[in-house]
C-alpha cells in the first residue's frame, strides 16, 4: 500500500510538528526510508554568515532532514548568530526561540547528531565567554585558597558529597574560603543546597541532585571557580563536572603517551588518559599504541617514523571522552600537529548536556568498564597554572561544515602568535634605541 507512488511514508514528527505550527511541512524532510536524517524538525534562520557559506550549509542542512529560511517565520526552531544583537535576535529570545552559535550546527554535523543546544545558547554560550573564559588552574592545592577571594559564592550552598574524601587541613581552609567567597557548606544534602560536589557522575547522590536540579560539579571545578573569581557552568570544561564511574570500553587496550604539551595542560591530558581507562605511557616503551603530540620537533614523534605508534592532537582525546567512545583517529581533525600552538588550545573542549543526562538514569546508562589502572591521580603537591586560551571571534567565523578541521583555526592561531612576537620584538628594538639615543 505504502509503495503506491501517490502515497508518502513519514515519521510521526511530521505530525507532531504539523500540530505544533498549524501547517504541513514537506513530507521530504520527514521520510523514515532516508538514512540519518537527525535534523528532522529543525528549521534554522542564520545570521553573521555570509551568503556563499549560507548555501553551502543549506544542502548539508537539508541533507540530513533540515531546513533553512532566509526570514523569521512561525517555524523557526533555531536562530543561528554570532552577534547577540538586533530585531530578529530580540525577537527570539523574547518568544524563547533558541539564539545558539553556529558551532552548534558544525557540532551536530561533525558527529551526526542533533546536540542539545543549551551549551551554544545565548544570552550565555558555555562554550564561548569572551570576558569569563574557562581558565584552569592546577588540581587542587592550598595555594588555590588564598585571601584574595571576591564574592564569587555569594548566596551558593554547598554540600560535599560522601565520596569527597579530602584531608582535614585542605577541607578546613577551602571551607573558610568558601565562606570568604559568600557561600556557606551544609553537613547534610537539603533542598536549600545549590552546589552538590561529587567525585562521580550516576551515584545515588548525583541522581539525587540531578532530579532536583541542583549544580553539579567536581571538586576541581569548586578550586577553579575560586580561582577564577567568577562562576561558570561545570559544563564548561571536561574535568569540572564528576567523572564517570569506570573507562570508556575499548580504550582498556590503548598505552598512551603525550609530547609537546607542557604544565596544566600536560596533566590535565595524562588525567583524561586515565579516567578514559587507558594506561598513561610517559616512556613510550615497547607497549605504546598512542601518542598525542603537540609539536613534531619533539623526540617522541621521531620515533613514532620508526614504529606502529597512531599520533594524533589533544582533540582526539578530550572528544573521545565528551563522547564516551573511542573516535577515529584518521580523521584530519585530529591528526594535524601544529607547532607550539596545540598546547595553549587544551581544555577547550566542553561538555553535553544530553550525553550527562544519560548517565543519570539506569536504564540509558553508557557502558564502562572498572579502569585496571590506578584511577586516583591527584598529587597534593603539583604547582602552577595555566590559562587556556578563549576562543577569537574570527574562529567562530570560520564555520568549519563541510570540512570541520582544526588545521584552519590553528594555522591562523600559530600565524597570531608569530605576528604579536614579531611586533614585541620591534617594539623592544625602538626601544633600545631611544634609549642609547638619550645616553
């Protein structure tokens, strides 16, 4: 019967969206016989593009169930922009139309998906805060908790979960600033409590806070938000919200090693190495599968010319964490190696709101395997910290659709870094002259 030439097949979102609107859409962008058709339903507006990238973007949209209009219309599900201005923003965010950035379109594509879109929304992106990036300091310490702490707590309530087990004098002195920052600590989970503190995501007291919407964040995200001096979501950063409860099945059989990444972000990737359930290989002996490099002036990556060892970018590791499954490490974007810029990129990688939200119910729970590898990797003593880098507006330009590759955006980056050190270098040469000038 359905084979009839006169008669269209669709899914029951054709439906529901018809109810919603008042009108039908094409039943094309609803067939349940088209493979991957994720933007079934949305139907995008995009602003602070230009035209030529627009129609691109369009047959990849459509491609995959979508659709475009060139003006706002009672359909719209998405307003895409990078400038949080004018009518047709205002017009959005005052009927709660979601305003994302275009790296929610590009995300979605990437991985085939169509993403939550509260991480890319304005008024707040999570995912680019140009005067609140998500800076990381080193794993908590006591120089963490200095005196010098603005009211960036103020009002919150916070509770430590009981699988936070942190020594007494570390445990008494972030309590005080705590109280310095304008929060308070409560002994017992309440529903006046704001900020649930947890090692690990899916426990009964991460369910718990989840289903009453409660902040949930990692005991580094608390010593980061205090350094900081400001709050952002634990979202923001992959370590800041609690860590699954074992490794990502397949990465048991991974070594890994790391090269041309130095300080923070160096421990910061040998942790994700760890939490992912891979072993951490800093000889890169005989058992080495992986290195993520940074730099290919390093002796590591020489080596790897000489054995079966995959190289790839920091990129590949903290996506295949974001994702919670081990990712292709043939695609370019993980197998560009810049030069001396990969390092400041690290960290950048944020987390999705629906991919937690499946680890809070014990029936969509993802697979994890119980890491063979030592999963405690806090060290007391580690010092320093590093700022990552926030994104430039020229990058969130750069709407890599078709071919989202880190290779432009870090060219571009590397090209910044040459300019600025070439224009300090002359600057101080003026200077010195001046000043033999004067003498």
């Amino acid at each position: 019967m359905l084979n009839q030439p006169n008669i269209q097949s669709v899914t029951p979102l054709w439906v529901e969206v018809a109810v919603n609107n008042g009108f039908v859409h094409n039943p094309k962008y609803y067939s349940p016989c088209k493979p991957n058709q994720f933007l079934s339903g949305v139907v995008l507006t995009i602003l602070d593009v230009p035209e030529l990238d627009v129609q691109l973007i369009s047959n990849e949209i459509k491609k995959y169930g979508g659709q475009i209009r060139n003006d706002l219309t009672e359909d719209i599900t998405h307003l895409i922009c990078i400038d949080p201005r004018g009518a047709q923003y205002k017009h959005c965010i005052d009927h709660r139309i979601p305003v994302v950035l275009p790296q929610w379109l590009d995300d979605s594509l990437r991985w085939m998906e169509k993403l939550d879109s509260r991480a890319y929304q304005f008024p707040t992106p999570i995912v680019y805060n140009p005067t609140k990036p998500p800076t990381l300091f080193s794993y908590p310490t006591l120089e963490h908790l200095t005196n010098n702490i603005g009211q960036t707590l103020i009002d919150q309530i916070i509770y430590f979960g009981t699988e936070i087990h942190i020594k007494d004098d570390f445990k008494s002195r972030l309590v005080q600033s705590i109280k310095r920052a304008g929060g308070t600590v409560s002994t017992e989970y309440n529903p006046q409590v704001t900020i649930v503190i947890l090692k690990y995501r899916s426990t009964p007291e991460a369910i718990q806070a989840f289903e009453d919407r409660k902040w949930i964040a990692s005991l580094w995200w608390l010593t980061n938000t205090l350094a900081r001096e400001y709050m952002l979501s634990p979202l923001s950063t992959l370590l800041d919200y609690p860590l699954p409860p074992g490794g990502i099945p397949g990465m048991e059989h991974l070594s890994i090693s790391i090269t041309g990444y130095k300080n923070i972000a160096r421990d910061f990737l040998r942790r994700l190495i760890i939490h992912t359930g891979a072993v951490f290989n800093p000889l890169m002996d005989s058992n080495a599968t992986h290195l993520i490099c940074g730099s290919k002036k390093s002796e590591k990556y020489k080596e790897t010319c000489h054995r079966d060892i995959k190289v790839v970018n920091h990129l590949w590791l903290e996506e295949t964490f974001m994702l919670w499954k081990v990712l292709d490490c043939r695609n370019e974007r993980y197998s560009y190696i810049g030069e001396d810029v990969l390092n400041q990129m690290v960290g950048r990688t944020h987390l999705l709101q629906n991919k937690l939200d499946l680890w809070m119910n014990p029936q969509t729970m993802p697979d994890y395997l119980k890491s063979k590898h030592a999963y405690e990797v806090i060290n007391m003593d580690e010092k320093g910290s590093v700022d990552i880098v926030k994104p430039r507006k020229a990058a969130l330009k750069a709407i890599r659709v078709l071919n989202s590759i880190v290779m432009p955006d870090a060219n571009a980056y590397e090209k910044e870094l040459r300019s600025a050190h070439s224009s300090s270098k002359k600057n101080a040469d003026i200077a010195s002259q001046r000043k033999k000038q004067k003498t």
